[in-house]
C-alpha cells in the first residue's frame, strides 16, 4: 500500500484541520506574494491551498492568522498536488519558527482537541 501526504504515519507532528488565512512571500528570484487558506497546521508545517503550484522545495515566508494573532515562520514547499476545485494543495514545512508562535499553534491545536 502507497502512503498519500496525509497520511499520519508518515508526519513526525500531528496535524489538525483549520481555516487559517495565510500571506505567502516565496523567497528567491521568482518572488510571488498571495493570500491562502491553511487547510491543515501542526508544529512541524501546514497544508495550504494555493491558487497557483509554489514549486516544490520552494522557501516561503508565512504569516498565518491564528485567533487574532500573526504566526511568522519560515517553510519549504515538500510536496504539491493539484485539488478538485482547481487550486493546488501545497505541504509546507516550518524551517523556522519561534517558540512563542509554536505555542500560539498548539494553544490552537489544544483548543480543536477540546472542543
């Protein structure tokens, strides 16, 4: 049996379903900026839907609003695939992300587990 992206053995964090807006900055000489919506976040990275591929192994800039609050991070792009409703799903892991913004992530993955 092939394993997808999503599935949960293959993630070192767990992940949980979300609404997110996302502003996207791709770093490099192909520099692109856009709003998205976090379908998935966890502490290690995030599914986005895009309305365009980012490419793979890509380096973004994220800001990520989570309950009033701006998560900056720093990801790579480490897989794409293309969504029924044409936009692209894109795996992005955090690179690099402070403790505090961490935390604002697993308050919100703790208040999903409650709720």
């Amino acid at each position: 049996m092939i394993e997808d992206e999503l599935t949960p053995t293959r993630r070192q964090f767990p992940r949980i379903p979300t609404e997110n807006v996302v502003m996207i900055h791709r770093i490099g000489p192909a520099e692109q900026q856009e709003m998205a919506t976090a379908r998935q976040i966890g502490l290690g990275g995030l599914m986005i839907s895009s309305v365009e591929p980012l490419g793979v192994d890509s380096y973004l800039r994220l800001k990520i609003t989570i309950d009033n609050e701006v998560v900056e991070a720093t990801g790579r792009v480490v897989w794409e695939k293309p969504a029924e409703d044409g936009s692209t799903d894109v795996g992005v892991a955090f690179i690099s992300i402070d403790s505090a913004h961490s935390d604002t992530i697993l308050a919100q993955m703790w208040q999903a587990d409650a709720g």
